[in-house]
C-alpha cells in the first residue's frame, strides 16, 4: 500500500497502508464536511471538513460514494498467506522498536482518526473522525469522532481514548515523543470531540499527522487480564490486544506465525473509505527468519505472496513449473509514493568516524558498479539522495533560487562544496577506477591523521589501526558486508564482519553498540516533522530513534524546521533540497541502492481492481479479493 510517515516511523521501512496542503498561501484547501449533524453547533468557528490535503484540492467530495480504485462488488472472502521475516514477541505497538519485536500485522486492528487516498498525494479522508476543523494558522485542530466508531468489544470510541493514545506514545515512544512533540495538550471539548493545541502557529502538518494518531482504548489498558494482572502500555505483551479496525487477532503462535480475521460485524464497513476494501476473510502472516527457507516455502505453496527484495533471487530463484504454467504470476509494480535513502552507517558516537574525511574515504573504498554487476544482476541504481525516487525533493546540480536563499543562512556552519560543487558518489566498476578511487581515500585518510604502517591503516596519535566491525541482522546481507570487506582491508583496515540474530541486533543498534550497519530511511512526498526524528541533534542520543547514525549539526536542524514550517510546495521543495544537499556534504552515510519497483510473486488465485492506485504499489492485499474461480484453476493443474 501507500507509504505514509507513520507507517516510516513504525517500520523504519516501505509498509502497509498517507495524509493533507494547500495551494495559495501555504493553507490547506479542504473539504467542507456535510458530516455535521441536523442542529449541532460546532465547537470550533472553523468549518468543519471531511477531508485535509497538502497539495491541493481534494478528489473526493463530502458526499463520495467510494474511492475509484476499488472494485465495490469484490467478494468477501478466502485468506491470504504472506511472509514475515524475522521473528515477533510483542504485540504493543506502543513499544514497538524500544522493547521486544512487535509483530507488525497486529497494527491492523487498529484505526486513526484520518485513512489515505491511494490515488492522491497526501490527502487523507475521516476513519475514526468524521470531521476536522482548524484555523489558517494550524494553532490548533479540532477532531469530532463518528457516532458509531467502536472496539471489538462492542464499547464506544471515545475522545479519552484518543487523549491517552496520543499521552502513551508520547511517553514511552522516542520516535514518537519526536513527532508530537508540538502537541502540547489534548483535551476533550465536546462528547466526541478532542482539541490538539500546538505549541507555535505555523506548522502546516500537525493538523494532519495528528489525524494519522493509532488510537488505542483506554479502558482496555487500563484494566486487568484473565489472571486478573493490571495492563502496562509501557511494557511489551503477548495478550491479544483489543482494537477497533477490520481484522483482530484470530490466533498465533509466537515467532512463528498470526493469523488476522476480518470482523463481520465491522463498524465502519460501509464508510465509503473502505468500500471494496478488506475482503479477505483472513489473513495470515508466516514469519522466516531466512530468506532461502521463505522461497522454499512459498515454491511449496505454503504461503500465496512474496515480495522480493533480492537481485539475485528475482534472477534466479522463480524458475520451477509453477511459474512455467502461470500458476505462479511474477509482477512488478511501481513505487511512486515514496523515496528511500539506503546506506552503510558509521556510528557517529565512535571518535573514529567523527571526521568526515574519513567517512568520505568509506565512499570511496565502495564498488557499488561492480557489486551491482556480481552481485545484483546490474539491477540497481546508485543511491544518490536522501529523498531518492522524489525528483521535486532531491538536491541536483548547483543551489539555485530558493535553495540558495536558504543555505546562504546557514552558510558559515555547512562545507563550502555545499555552494561550488554538485555532489556524487565516487563511480568504480573498473581497475583503473578503482585503484584512483582508493588512492583517494588513503588520500582522505592521511589527512584525517592516518598512515600506513606494515600494510595496516594507522591512526599517528593513538598508533593502533583502523577497524570496523560490519553489523548484519540477515544472513543474506552477508555477502553484501564480505564483498565490501576486501576493499576496505586494502586500505589497511582490520574489517570483521558479523551476523546476529534480530533480537541482539535490535538491541545493539537501540543502545548504539556497533560500528557500522545498513539502514534505511523512507520518505514520503511531504517531509516533515518525522525529519527531526531521522537528523536532529535532539535525537542523536535516545534509544531507539532513527538517529542510528548520531547526528549533532545545528545547521540541520535550522534545515529541518525550515522544512517542517514549509509555506508551500515550493517552499518545502527547495527547504528539502537544502537539507538534502548539507546531509551529502556531511559525508554522514555510504549510500547504497535502490529500485524504483516492487518485486512481487503470487500464486494466480485472487482478484484485483482493473486499475490499481497510482500511489498504493500493489495494494495487496487490502483492495485485492480471494478468487474462487482461478484457485479451482490452480487446484486442478496441481
């Protein structure tokens, strides 16, 4: 489905199921709702709105029917097996990447105030609310919850629930501590309706990226369990928890497999969001923990879908009968609702990568032309931007116009190629090449106050060598980290290359124990407050933040405010490219590689709409439905 900045936060990935600006001024243009019941004042002299965009209009009138890329006659039923990787021992999402591995299916039975288009840019319409109002100065936003919005257990959706939602993330979530913290007070001003107050006018985001809040019940968490124990938001669980949305947990095995089933009497069945929607009558998450094992399953048709994140498997590993006789479909489908920067990550906390000569010189040691060649079957395209895959977003060439305007304010605390040079990666793929760029790097090296010494990269002051430990969760990335390996070992650098499993993985990263991992950061076509999360010296040194490189640089952070207080697209452009531009500079990260699509295999057993959302990717399985017909088909030729 869509990325949105939510879905970036909880994963730290591309996800699973997007937000609302405006075109003059900076102002949203929004919806007016007809949601506003017969003789009911509003508590806000701003309208009310169904909707909030924050690129334009929005497609959807108050009174829409459906969006336009579902099919309203799919049929309802059937399951769909997919593949987890990993493992899961939590099921609180509060906790999610600061305590134990939260299985991610599990968000599923939750809702938000607002759902995503997947046809349009950042525009989200009412789930949980009904209606949104604010001023033109986004101070403050006001949401009303829908009359009929209720848990599982048949008890209402209320505006407590949304107020302890929002207090809950923001005390035991960093990330999320980061992403609100303009909200500085939620307070319950009608009976369904709850005021977010902000802590400065200005930020055109908040009045929507509240709306993207997972709302969570109260009285559950508040309560006690079957053996009579209270309930810890703060602490991680395996007790299935109660949610609100279309599926619930049916059953699981931990570590090993969850199983979602669709809620036959769903409250919001019938809303227009989610027409043709959700119709699958379970879906089941098995979890892999090697990749080689999923493929293997998945040829054994134990499970219906994967989706394929290796080169070499997308070459390789699909040539058995199935595929043959179009039981099996391979399909790619494009990725256009969001960027990525993928990358090697020194730990900037450790004083031997504290100098950007150095980490240069990390660029330079890395044949990305050749491993794409060996390794990815020249697949991939170089990484060259921290917003790569959104052109309007990626700083290219020279700062011009507004960009310039806003680097020249932070000119003095950023490298001076940010204004005389275009960045790049150092190109290899060849003898020639690659010997020229690891002169450079020892180059780079000895002025940082290294030498070599007996074939070993010395540091002149300390006189102990150069080495870094390569920190891998997945197996498969092994030959990643060992290809890289011979050419930083002929530098003289000591390299070591280790593979752990996820959980001390998770752990070693939250607590900043490691030299140098792989991350990845997603973005979405509206950057924002997510950015303080990723860059800002605020989150360098707090566990679990998706600070893993530990940047402190003021100018980034002017940068990132100046993206989050963006007047326009235009603005939020070229404030973007800025931050893009001193971020490359910085020499921070080793980018890595990207792929513009998505890689997907399926046993031909469901159905699909005739045209698929142009910013939803797949939309598996949410808008996709269970064919009888074609899984006959199937069963017949096996």
């Amino acid at each position: 489905m869509a990325i949105t900045r939510r879905d970036l936060l909880l994963t730290g990935t591309a996800a699973v199921a997007l937000p609302a600006l405006g075109s003059v001024a900076g102002v949203p243009v929004i919806g007016t709702a007809a949601a506003q019941s017969a003789g009911e004042a509003a508590s806000s002299a701003f309208p009310w709105r169904h909707a909030l965009s924050l690129f334009g209009k929005v497609k959807y009138p108050a009174d829409f029917k459906r969006f336009d890329y579902v099919n309203p006659e799919a049929p309802k039923g059937g399951v769909a097996r997919q593949i987890a990787v990993g493992t899961f021992d939590n099921f609180n999402i509060v906790v999610s990447g600061v305590k134990g591995q939260v299985s991610g299916a599990v968000a599923f039975i939750y809702e938000s105030l607002l759902t995503p288009a997947l046809d349009e840019v950042s525009t989200e319409y009412g789930a949980l609310a009904e209606a949104v109002s604010h001023p033109d100065d986004f101070s403050f936003v006001t949401y009303r919850l829908r009359s009929q919005a209720k848990w599982h257990d048949g008890k209402p959706v209320t505006a407590d629930d949304v107020i302890f939602s929002l207090d809950s993330f923001k005390k035991h979530h960093p990330m999320y501590s980061a992403y609100y913290s303009h909200v500085v007070k939620a307070e319950k001003v009608g009976e369904r309706e709850v005021k977010f107050v902000f802590d400065a006018p200005g930020n055109r985001e908040l009045p929507q990226i509240v709306g993207q809040l997972t709302v969570l019940p109260k009285h559950w968490w508040e309560g006690t369990d079957a053996q009579g124990r209270k309930r810890d938001v703060s602490a991680t669980t395996l007790e299935v928890p109660l949610g609100s949305g279309p599926y619930r947990v049916k059953e699981f095995v931990a570590g090993r497999s969850i199983a979602l089933e669709r809620v036959k009497d769903y409250w919001g069945r019938d809303l227009p969001a989610n027409v043709g929607r959700n119709n699958f009558d379970e879906l089941r998450y098995e979890y892999f923990r090697d990749a080689t094992v999923a493929i293997e399953a998945f040829k054994a048709d134990q499970v219906d879908w994967r989706t394929e994140n290796s080169a070499k498997n997308w070459a390789t590993a699909y040539d058995f009968p199935a595929v043959t006789e179009k039981r099996v479909i391979l399909e790619e489908f494009a990725n256009r609702s969001s960027g990525v920067m993928q990358a090697f990550v020194p730990n900037l906390r450790r004083a031997k990568f504290s100098d950007p000569r150095v980490r240069r010189a990390l660029n330079y040691a890395f044949d990305f032309e050749e491993m794409n060649k060996q390794i990815f079957y020249g697949q991939y395209k170089r990484i060259s931007s921290y917003f790569d895959g959104i052109e309007d977003l990626m700083a290219t060439g020279l700062p011009q116009g507004k960009e310039l305007e806003i680097l020249e304010t932070v000119r003095s605390e950023v490298p001076p190629e940010v204004f005389t040079t275009a960045y790049t990666n150092p190109v290899g793929g060849s003898p020639e090449a690659v010997r020229d760029n690891l002169r450079e790097a020892l180059r780079l090296f000895k002025e940082a106050g290294y030498e070599v010494r007996d074939r070993k990269l010395i540091d002149v002051k300390t006189g102990t060598q150069f080495s870094v430990e390569l920190l891998n969760s997945d197996p498969s990335f092994e030959r990643i980290t060992l290809f890289y390996k011979p050419s930083l070992e002929r530098l003289g650098i000591a390299v070591s290359v280790r593979t752990v499993d996820p959980t001390q993985y998770e752990n070693r990263t939250r607590e900043w124990d490691f030299d140098i991992v792989t991350n990845s950061w997603g973005e979405s076509q509206s950057p924002g407050n997510e950015q303080r999360e990723f860059w800002s010296s605020k989150t360098a040194d707090i566990a679990g933040s998706r600070n893993i490189a530990g940047i402190k640089n003021p100018a980034i952070d002017k940068l990132i405010e100046r993206v989050i207080y963006a007047r326009d697209r235009d603005d939020l452009a070229a404030a973007t490219k800025a931050l893009d531009r001193v971020l490359l500079w910085n020499h921070y990260v080793v980018p890595q590689w990207t792929y513009t699509k998505v890689r997907t295999a399926r046993w031909d057993r469901f159905g699909r709409p005739s045209e698929l959302p142009r910013y939803g990717q797949s939309g598996f399985p949410f808008i996709w439905w269970y064919d009888a017909d074609k899984a006959a088909r199937i069963a017949k030729k096996s």
